[in-house]
C-alpha cells in the first residue's frame, strides 16, 4: 500500500499493541493453555512430554491417534471418511451417470 500511494515502504514490522483487559476468561485461559502446551506438559498434546524417551513418545501418539479413530468411528460409523481417493464414487449433484466425455450422452 505504501508504494502504490508513493510513500517509503515499511522497513521492520509494526509494534503490537497491549490487548485491551476487558475481564472474562478469552485470551487469558488460551494463553495459559497454550504456554503449559508448550513446555511440554499437555498428555494429550503434540509435543514431547519432559523426560519422554522416543520409544514413550511414539506409544503416546500412537495410543493418542487409535482412541481418537475410535471416536470417530463411535460418532460416524467405521467406515472411515469417504473424501476423494478413498475409493468411493463420487456422484455430484445433477450427475448423470451416461455421461461420456467429450462424447456427451451417447445417444
């Protein structure tokens, strides 16, 4: 914006302002939330746990991603998701399944 109005452009980013404290428990419990996360302290987390060896880790998220498929299942069934590439058909709205490309309906 500054060089389509013929101004110098910016040369370091512009500082952040203090968010406003307006009480309730928004950005406060996220931030808490997220900086526990971070020193590695949420069990269900991405993040390496202190103290985990490798071995730990990867049984964690192992456990982690089946109990998590579990769910999924128990909420919409265990067939899986039928996204493209899953080996479902996909047929649009207004599809017509005697459509030929580039060869229109037959006919």
């Amino acid at each position: 914006k500054a060089r389509a109005e013929g101004r110098p452009e910016p040369t370091e980013l512009p500082k952040r302002k203090a968010p406003a404290s307006g009480g309730g428990a928004g950005m406060g419990a996220m931030a808490s939330i997220s900086s526990s996360a971070a020193r590695g302290k949420d069990p269900n987390g991405m993040e390496r746990l202190a103290g985990e060896s490798d071995a730990q880790y990867v049984a964690r998220q192992t456990r982690l991603r089946d109990e998590a498929k579990a769910r999924m299942a128990a909420k919409f069934g265990g067939g899986g998701m039928g996204g493209v590439g899953s080996g479902g058909r996909m047929g649009g709205v207004g599809s017509d399944p005697n459509y030929v490309p580039g060869g229109g309906y037959g006919g």
